[in-house]
C-alpha cells in the first residue's frame, strides 16, 4: 500500500515516520525544497525523540522518501493525507489556502479514486469545503473521477508523538463513505491490533471532536491553575488538593498540574478558534472564555511573584531562567509561558540568564541578543540574584543545591512547575515559592 503524505512539518513527519515503520510505502511532500534536501540527506527540521532514527531506517529501507512534487507521487498513492500548517490570519481564525491548495492540486492531478483525508487541524466544516475545491478541479478538466475526503484528526503530544501514534489511546476518523472507511480501516490496522480503538464517525463529529478533546485539556489546566491560586489565599497546598481529587476515577490524576499556563501551537489557537466557531454560529461557549481569560493571567502569575519579592524594582536585578520552551522534551516556543516572563523581566529592568537543553536556538528568533544564553544549567545562576524555573525538564528535577546556593546571589527560587518541595527547600534554607502553595 503506498500512501502520501502533503505537509512534512511535525504532524506530517510523525505521520509519516510511523506508517512507513508498519511497511506501508510513503511519500511526503512538501513546496519547502530546501526542508525536502535536507530531510533527503537525513537532517530533520524538528526536535521529537526517536523521530531521526525512525526516519532514517525507513529510508534505508526505502519505504520513506521525500518529494516536492505531489503530481509525481499522487497517481500510486489510494490515500493523500494533507497535513499543511493552518496559522491564524489578520483576526485570527485558521488560515485554509494551503489546505485547500493541496485539494486542488489533488483535483489537478488525479487520474483515478482518490481518498483525501484531512489531518490537519482545520475549524467544523473544513472537509466540505476540501471536497468542493477537489471537484471544482476536476470540473475545470471535465472528468468525472470518484474521490471521497475524511476527516481524521491528530492527538499527538509533542515530545511523545511517537508513542502516542504507535499506542493510541484512538484513533478518530469522520467519513462519508463505505470504501472511505474501510481504507482507513486497512491502513491503521496495524495501530488497532492491540486492542487500540479506532471510532468512526461522521465528518463533522470527527472535526468538532478535535477541538472538543483540546478545550477539555485546556479547561483542567485552567480550573487547577484557578483553584491554585486559591490555595495560596487560603493557605491550602495545590499538591495535596490536587492528589486529593484526582484520586476520584471521574477526575482523574492525569492534567491537573498547575503551573505557569498551557502553552505550545494547539491550545491556545485551537481554545480560541472554538470560540470563533461558536460565534459565528451565534452561540456562546462561556467556560471556554473563562479557560482562556485565566490562561493569560496565569502566564504573569510567577513574574508578579518575582516582581513583589524585589518590591517592585528588578532594574539592575539578574534573574536566572531554566527552561524556555512550553514544555519538556521539545525546542518549541510557540506561546511558550517563557515568552511573556521574559518579556516583562526585560521591560522591567532585569537581565535573563537562560539556559534550556534544546530550546536556545529557537528562543533566539523570539528574544535575540536580549538576553544571555548559557551552555550549561549552572553557568545561568553565576551572579544572579534568584532562579526562575518554567519548564519542568529532567534534568532540573533533582539539582545540587550546594553549588546552586554558592552560584546565586541569594538563595530565592520561584517554582513555575512545581518541581521542588517547599520543606526541603526551607531546610536548605531557600527562599521557595511556586504555584498553588502558600509560602
Ligand atoms: C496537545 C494535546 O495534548 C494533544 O493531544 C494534541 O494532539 C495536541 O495538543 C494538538 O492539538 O496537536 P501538546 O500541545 O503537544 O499537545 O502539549 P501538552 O502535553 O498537551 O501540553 C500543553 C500545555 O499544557 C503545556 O504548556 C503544558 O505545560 C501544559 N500543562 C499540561 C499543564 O500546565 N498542566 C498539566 O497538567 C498538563
């Protein structure tokens, strides 16, 4: 079975990768030759574990392979999967030409049935208007070629993608048709066997279901970062509330960590396009409003803590930052918490040093020579006058705190992620805050 796959950023490349990893023949393709040359020589555009090596085996095995033309690989490929970005235009809403110029160019080029699925993330609706631009295309050549489209969202999480494509908790897909459903049924076979549900539905549902499942996530965090904040009112830990109702099986443990606010390219575009959806529907999703109000406040709440510590004055003050992208295991910064920290750290007066393990490079399209970049964790805290954590990675979690105290200026550490423990800290005679926990 050979398959193609338009859009080789991350949800392609992951897609990809693991297809042609259970022996399905896969082309990608992308317009951007010069990413196409280099994935062509082995250089991935993208940080995600086990992702370089998987790529590269199925290459040699020649199963994988990349393209700039979907006209050359369209005519053996049954299923075309468009996986094109979709950034938000002037107010906002997802911008659909590259989505709905694969369609087209599909249209243009196919000579015999075609399965056209839309992977991307695209707002309700999106896959009607795939089809019509397929058939306009195939109108203008005055061919009457069957095609049927599908909608078959991604759930994957950046830094486990892999595994989560390999094992995943489902798999969504919204046809029309009975062949259309059955291919797909054929393709993710490999995915199923282990018991791994795949739930058919219809297309919308299969669209909404996309956007539903993020604003859900978005809304734990939100509401645990809210009752975070009341906890410190109030006295209570977040830690202790947190185990306390995730212990109810209709709660759950998972994604009720409180933090400095959800970051990264899904939540925070895909919380505000549903909201765009609804009031273009003349309905309003109130929870989904409060979700994102308190995200933004969330995202200042470790620079207030900061700001009130120094009284208010961070001109001439250092702070040591660890962590810049929005979370562990990846270099992306899109809405990265870090961002807006930094941001106001620097208009206040401060200097940043920043150190992360894989993020530097892509901080410096966002902070340029702003800030410090350091190579090393503790080369960050050299003369600074407190650290600042804002991504929870590894190699944070257990640090020395000996050579920390002795690096700092003073002892302060502020907590974006709640990594450290308030007792511990005291007793080597930290100042400690985080989030959630009275100090
Ligand atoms: C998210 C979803 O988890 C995926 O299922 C979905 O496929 C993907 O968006 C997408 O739409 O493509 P991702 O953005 O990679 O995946 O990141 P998450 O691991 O979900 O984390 C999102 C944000 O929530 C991060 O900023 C993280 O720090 C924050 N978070 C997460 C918390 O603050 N607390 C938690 O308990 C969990």
């Amino acid at each position: 079975m050979k398959i193609t796959i338009v859009g080789s950023g991350y949800v392609g490349l992951v897609t990809g990768a693991c297809f042609s990893e259970v022996g399905i023949d896969v082309v990608c393709v992308d317009v951007d030759k010069k990413k196409i040359d280099n994935l062509n020589n082995g250089i991935i555009p993208i940080y995600e574990p086990g992702l370089e090596k998987m790529i590269t085996r199925n290459m040699e095995k020649n199963r994988l392979s990349f393209s700039t033309s979907l006209a050359d690989s369209i005519s053996d490929s049954e299923v075309v999967f468009i996986s094109v970005g979709t950034p938000p235009d002037e107010d906002g809403s997802a911008d659909l030409k590259h989505v709905l110029a694969v369609a087209r160019e599909c249209g243009r080029t196919m000579d015999d049935y075609k399965l056209i699925v839309t992977k991307s993330t695209v707002p309700v609706g999106t896959s009607i208007k795939v089809k019509n631009a397929v058939q306009e295309e195939l109108n203008k050549r005055k061919l009457d070629i069957p095609f049927d489209v599908a909608s078959n969202p991604e759930f994957l999480k950046e830094g486990a993608a892999i595994d989560d494509f390999m094992k995943p908790d489902r798999i969504v897909v919204g046809t029309e048709s009975e062949r259309a459903e059955k291919l797909l049924n054929k393709l993710y076979k490999p995915f199923t066997l282990n018991g791994h549900p795949i739930i058919f539905m219809d297309i919308v549902s299969a669209e909404m279901t996309k956007y539903a499942a993020n604003a859900m996530l978005a809304t734990k965090i939100s509401f645990i970062n809210d009752i975070a904040n009341l906890c410190e009112v109030v006295g209570a830990d977040i830690n202790n509330v947190r185990k306390g109702i995730g212990s109810d099986s209709r709660i759950g443990t998972k994604f009720i960590y409180p933090g400095i606010g959800y970051g990264g390219s899904c939540f925070p575009k895909d919380v505000q396009a549903l909201i765009r959806t609804a009031s273009e529907n003349k309905y309003e999703l109130q929870v989904l409003k409060a979700v994102e109000a308190v995200n933004t406040s969330q995202k200042l709440v470790l620079f207030n803590k900061i700001n009130s510590h120094f009284k208010g004055d961070l001109r001439g003050k250092t702070i040591a930052v660890w962590g810049l992208s929005f979370k562990p295991q990846t270099d992306d910064m899109r809405e990265a918490p870090s961002l807006q920290i930094i941001k106001e750290l620097l208009a206040a007066g401060a200097t940043v040093n920043a150190y992360d393990p894989v993020a530097a490079e892509e901080a410096k399209h966002h902070f340029g020579d702003t800030i410090n970049y350091c190579e090393e964790q503790y080369e960050a805290l050299i003369g600074a006058d407190c650290l600042a954590v804002l991504t929870e990675w590894s190699e944070f979690k257990i640090p020395n705190f000996k050579i920390m105290k002795h690096l700092l200026n003073e002892a302060v550490v502020f907590d974006g992620r709640n990594i450290y423990d308030k007792e511990e800290m005291h007793n080597l005679g930290y100042q400690y805050s985080c989030i959630g926990v009275k100090t």
